[in-house]
C-alpha cells in the first residue's frame, strides 16, 4: 500500500475513535444526547461530553501519537525493532520522578508531577546521549538502557517501600499503572511546549535515519552529522515519553508496537514510517481506553494494564523472531 494511502486510513481511524471516545463510557450517550451536547452548553450531556470525555479523549490520542513517535525514531536510529523508550529507561525514568513527587507531597501543587516527571525523562535521555556520542554500536545503548530501566525500576520500589503513607503508596501505585481518566485541558496544555521541541527534534532526525539503514560508516562518509542525529533522535524522543508519562503515567507496549505495526506495511525505511507510527500509536492508545472504559468491572482497568495485556505478547512475537533471524 502507499504511504498516503496508510496515512489517510489512519486518520480516519483516529476520527472515527474521537467520537466513539465522546460516545461510550460507563453510560454510553445516545445519538439525541449527542446532538443535545453539542447543541444546548447548559445540559448534563454537554458537561460529560466537553469536559469529561473530550479531555480524556485527546490525552489519549496524544499520548499514543507521541509514544508511537518516540518508538520509531529509537528503533530507526539504533536499527532494532526492540528498541523504545520504555526498554531504554526513559519511561522508568519519568515514573520515578513522578512517584518522588507523589510520596515527597507534592501532588496538592498543579503541575509539580509532571515537572519531576520531565525532568527526570531528560535526565534519562540526556545520559543516554552521552553514551550514544561515545559508543557508536546500537548494541551497547540497548544494553546500557535495559540495565538502567532495571536500575530505575529498583529505585521505584524503594520509593513504595519508604512510602509515608498507605494513600501515598496507592497515589504512586495508581500513576505507575497509567491513565488518562480525569484529565482536564490544563494536563494537556501544560506538555504542549515539550511535545513540540520533541517532534521538531525528531523530524530533524528523520532525514538521516534512512541513510543509517546502510550502515553508521557509509552515513558519516555521507557527510551525515551523527553526532547531532544522535542527540537530536534520543533528546525528542525523550521529550515525547516524558510529556506523555507526565500526562498520562507509564503506558508501556504502544512505542514498541506502532512502528512494529507500520513497517509491516511500509517496510523498513525509518524515515517514512514516522508519521503512520504516531497515528498508528494514537489508534492503539484510544482503543485501549475505549476497551478501560466499556469492560464491565468494579474499578476501572487501568490504561498501563491494557496496553501491556497485548503489548507483551507482541513483544514476545519480535523477540522471537529476532532470535530465529540471528541462528538462520
């Protein structure tokens, strides 16, 4: 198929899932309270639509597009289909800094959570740059990232161990598992500055993630500047991860799975497949919450929950397959 033509469909999904985001929930709203909503700004229907389901809705959509972004331009650059965000520690690094926040007290302050939470992700991806420039192999910032995910991981569980109260500890357990419920257009307005630097750095690294399918030596020779790739690649998409921990907590799977998704497609080109991945991730983000919301069950299954219900067994899947590529 034709990238425009992906693309297009794509599009189409994502709107055909902001309105069944307006329309189902715990009370799905029928077609006349649909249209009362939109017509009459002093009805019920208008305050669930506009202010409860339209937020939700496109924090999740966002959340999806930017991790989905974020997943492909990793795996473009470090030419790994395993390769994203969350294998890297940039998700583990925002949730830290997030729970650091919750059990420190700082939740009552607006906007202090999300703060620690992309601080802590650039950090991450900042130290992640460091070692990019120094070591020019894939390999080893894959395995320097799993080894500081586990790391950042084991430094979030002593946070729930030195937790200074049960509603602390279930504060942070709650922010760790992800979700977009309760979000307001405040939560989303406050990322947009980080969401865009993070997509304008990422486009910039567009350009030369094509030319590293040939190899990092034919590209340098190229006179491509990989320096600068490097750090523009891992900088946005640790921009994008941290505006969308800080939104939405850890959702895992959805930066791993879109450009997966996609390239099944388009094929291999990293450059093109950046676009359809982010819609793609949006797709996949919207779905699972429609899924959170309409599943019958006493609390609210969380958005972290479902995307790893499938997530992982797709992980499983690439896994598998690149070990079978590795003996053959």
């Amino acid at each position: 198929m034709r990238p425009l033509a992906i693309n297009l469909g794509l599009l189409g999904l994502v709107a055909g899932l902001a309105v069944a985001g307006l329309l189902l929930g715990e009370s799905p709203l029928s077609a006349d309270q649909f249209v009362l909503a939109l017509t009459d700004p002093s009805s019920g229907a208008h305050e669930v639509v506009f202010n409860i389901r339209l937020p939700r809705t496109v924090a999740a959509l966002v959340v999806g597009a930017a991790l989905g972004l974020a997943g492909a331009v990793m795996q473009g650059l470090l030419r790994n289909p395993l390769a994203d965000p969350g294998v890297l520690g940039v998700s583990g690094g925002a949730g830290l800094g997030a729970a650091l926040a919750i059990s420190l007290g700082l939740a009552a302050s607006p906007g202090l959570i999300e703060v620690s939470a992309m601080a802590a992700a650039l950090g991450v991806g900042a130290l992640l740059t460091v070692i990019a420039s120094r070591f020019r192999e894939p390999e080893v910032l894959i395995l320097f990232g799993v080894a500081l995910s586990a790391f950042l991981g084991a430094l979030t569980s002593l946070v729930f161990n030195f937790a200074p109260s049960p509603v602390t500890l279930a504060e942070v357990f709650s922010w760790l598992l992800g979700s977009v419920a309760n979000r307001d257009w405040d939560d989303i307005i406050r990322q947009l500055p980080a969401l865009g630097l993070g997509i304008v750095l990422c486009g910039y690294a567009a350009r030369g993630l094509a030319m590293l399918t040939l190899g990092e030596e034919t590209a340098a020779l190229s006179g491509l500047p990989m320096t600068r790739l490097r750090a523009a690649a891992v900088a946005g998409a640790s921009l994008l991860t941290g505006a969308s921990v800080a939104m939405a907590g850890i959702v895992g799977f959805v930066g791993l799975a879109a450009p997966h998704l996609v390239r099944a497609a388009l094929g291999g080109d990293p450059g093109r497949v950046l676009l359809p991945s982010a819609l793609t991730g949006a797709v996949l983000l919207a779905l699972a919450d429609i899924a959170a919301r309409v599943i019958p069950t006493d609390v609210e299954l969380k958005l972290g929950v479902m995307t790893a219900l499938f997530g992982a067994p797709l992980f499983a899947t690439i896994a598998w397959r690149a070990a079978r590529s590795w003996r053959g």
